[in-house]
C-alpha cells in the first residue's frame, strides 16, 4: 500500500513538473497577440473636416475594417477603443491598451495642411519636434481641452509649448525601436501596395500614444484638404486599400516576432563593426555583448535553442525578448564573438553595450 501511494505521489510530481516546465516554454505560444486599433477623434470632436469631410467618420470605418481582418487570424485578439461615433479621452485610449497588456497600439487618423499637401505619414513617439512635426503634434494633442480635469489628467500640459512636447516621449522609450520597425512597414505597404505618396516616417510628441507601454504608432492615412485625397480618403476603396496596408503590416510584424528568432527584428541599421577594428580596449565599466536575436517567444537560454551558441542571457523590453551571445568589456573581442555568432546563422547580429545594466548607444561608447 506504501509503495502503491508513493508511485501515486510521484506520479502527480512529475505531471506537475511538466506542467509547469510547458507552461513555461509555451506561453508565449499560446498567448495570443494583442492589438489595440484606435480610430482618432469621435463625438464631440470631429477631427478635422477637410472639404467637407470628417476626419473622425473615416478614421472608424478604416479602423473597424483593419480590425475585421485582423480578427480572421486566431492568433490575434483584437481591442477596439471605440466602434461607434463617441468621444474617448486620449488618455483613456492608452489605459485600454495598458490594461489589455496589448502588443500594439495603432492609432488612425487623417491629416490637414493649409495648402494642397498630399501623401500618408506614420508618427512614433519622439521629441523632433521641430516644423511641421510639432504642428501636427499641436493639432492632435488640443484634443484635451474637450475633456473634463485635462489639468488633472495631462499635469499642466500645454500643446502650444514645445518645452512640454520634448518632455513626454521618455516613457516610451523602450519601445521606439520597435515601432520604427511597424512604422516602416506601414509606409512601405502604403507605397508599393495602396501606391499612395509615402511622406515617411516621423517623431513627434503626440499625448495618445505617451503613456502606451508597447509598440505604438499613429497613421495619418493622408490629407482630408487635398482635394482628391480627401475624395479617395471617403470613398469605400480609398477607405479598403489604407486599410488593407496598415493590416498587411500588422501581420508582418507579428510574423518576424514569431519567426524570427535567429536574426535581428527591429529593421534598424546598427553601427557597422567593420568600421571599428581599430579600437582594442578594455572599457572600463562597460559589458559588451552580440545581440542575436529579439522575438516574442520566450526561449531557454540553452545552446540547443542557439544553432549550439553557449553564454546566452535574455533581457525582457515590454512584450519583446531580447537575446544576446557572449560577455565581454573588451571591445576586440567582442568583434571576434560578433563573428562567431554569424558563422553560426546569426548574420544580422550585432554589438550591444551595457553600462550599469542599462543598454547605451555603442557610438557614445567608441568615442
């Protein structure tokens, strides 16, 4: 009887140990991916009515429609932070997104211009507010005066002053890498698929998406004043196209999170280490390490799981896993295991350097 009660006991010891071992290595799998669609403006504010049109009616129909199709995917869970023709306060549309611990937020609205300005513009959060940036960021942002306690909720933030735009982008810091990576595709798709004018991707203040703690961009589909973009922007097939291209992204980006691990997925260009050879220090206080790869999925940080690669550590950066090989202050050798980690199919890796245990720009490092 004994014996038959420890076989039992162990038996439910090891169920639970594998239990917990798949939960471990298959969140992130069987997770699904959360997307935050935000139609600007609503209700009371109408966003702007370039020739006549609502910025706030096109901006829902686009959104819904992106929506739609990303629902169709089982994969992706899709929050909407209005459906209908009602006034959301912008920091409300961020607590949405906090509170579903989204993986993107994507926010969609039309722009205006004084003059015949035409073309799409995708906005991640920055402090280049120079220009025509901080306007549109001036335009968005006057929002708050519709809501009740703005004072309260924006602690004294004015739109009009460019010394309170440079200071909200720090909170979303982190995660500006990634929604450049977003941001490009969206442009990208806007091109080559809806064959529209791409204006390019910008940084600008814009309070909707300060205090999202994900990737997050806003689209500007194009200009309600242009004449004949105002008309494509109204009309059933300007609205399915936009919005087809901003779905297309969506999905692109997810599938190089999920695909991706093994090369570098934030689709920026880091500095070039062959330009560098002839730096051989010890940096003092500084760890460099080689930066493999970056994906959602949360991996053991065994060889077998890195084409045979040993010393790899993960950091965590909001949704996103990073991945590195190696550890090292002196920067020669650093190169050496950069190389070492691309014979073995890392070819996109690349040199990071930590101080403190905060990462910090490699060009500030090498001066």
């Amino acid at each position: 009887m004994q014996t038959k009660g420890r076989y039992i006991l162990l038996s439910l010891l090891l169920t639970f140990i594998t239990y917990l071992t798949a939960t471990n290595t298959l969140v992130s799998q069987t997770d699904k991916f959360v997307v935050v669609i935000d139609a600007g403006h609503g209700g009371g504010d109408p966003g702007n009515l370039g020739n006549g049109h609502k910025e706030k009616d096109i901006a829902l129909k686009i959104a819904l429609e992106v929506g739609k199709a990303l629902e169709a995917n089982e994969a992706i869970e899709v929050i909407y932070t209005r459906k209908k023709d009602v006034f959301v306060e912008l920091y409300e549309r961020a607590n949405i997104a906090n509170k579903a611990d989204a993986d993107l937020f994507v926010s969609i609205h039309c722009n205006a211009h004084s003059s015949q300005a035409y073309g799409t513009e995708t906005f991640v959060l920055g402090e280049k507010n120079t220009g025509r940036n901080f306007e549109v960021a001036k335009r968005e942002n006057e929002v708050i005066f519709l809501e009740d306690n703005y004072e309260e909720n924006y602690a004294g933030f004015d739109p009009s002053s460019p010394e309170s735009t440079i200071a909200i982008g720090i909170e979303q810091e982190v995660y500006v890498e990634q929604s450049i990576v977003l941001a490009r595709k969206i442009e990208d798709n806007f091109m080559g698929k809806a064959k529209r004018k791409s204006r390019g991707l910008k940084q600008a203040s814009l309070l909707v998406i300060r205090n999202t703690y994900m990737p997050s961009v806003l689209v500007e589909v194009g200009f309600l004043t242009n004449k004949n973009e105002g008309a494509y922007l109204n009309s059933r097939s300007g609205q399915s196209a936009m919005a087809k291209a901003i779905k297309d992204a969506i999905l692109s980006y997810k599938k190089e999170l999920d695909q991706n691990i093994g090369s570098r997925i934030t689709g920026l260009d880091p500095i070039g280490t062959e330009s560098l050879n002839d730096f051989d220090n010890i940096y003092e206080g500084v760890t460099f390490k080689i930066q493999i790869a970056a994906s959602s999925k949360n991996l053991a940080t065994r060889s077998y799981n890195f084409n045979g690669l040993s010393s790899i550590s993960k950091n965590k950066v909001g949704n996103l896993y990073k991945y590195y090989y190696g550890s090292t202050s002196n920067f020669t050798e650093a190169e050496t295991l950069l190389q070492e980690a691309r014979t073995k199919g890392y070819a996109s890796s690349f040199i990071v350097a930590f101080k403190n245990g905060k990462q910090i720009p490699l060009s500030e490092v090498l001066k």
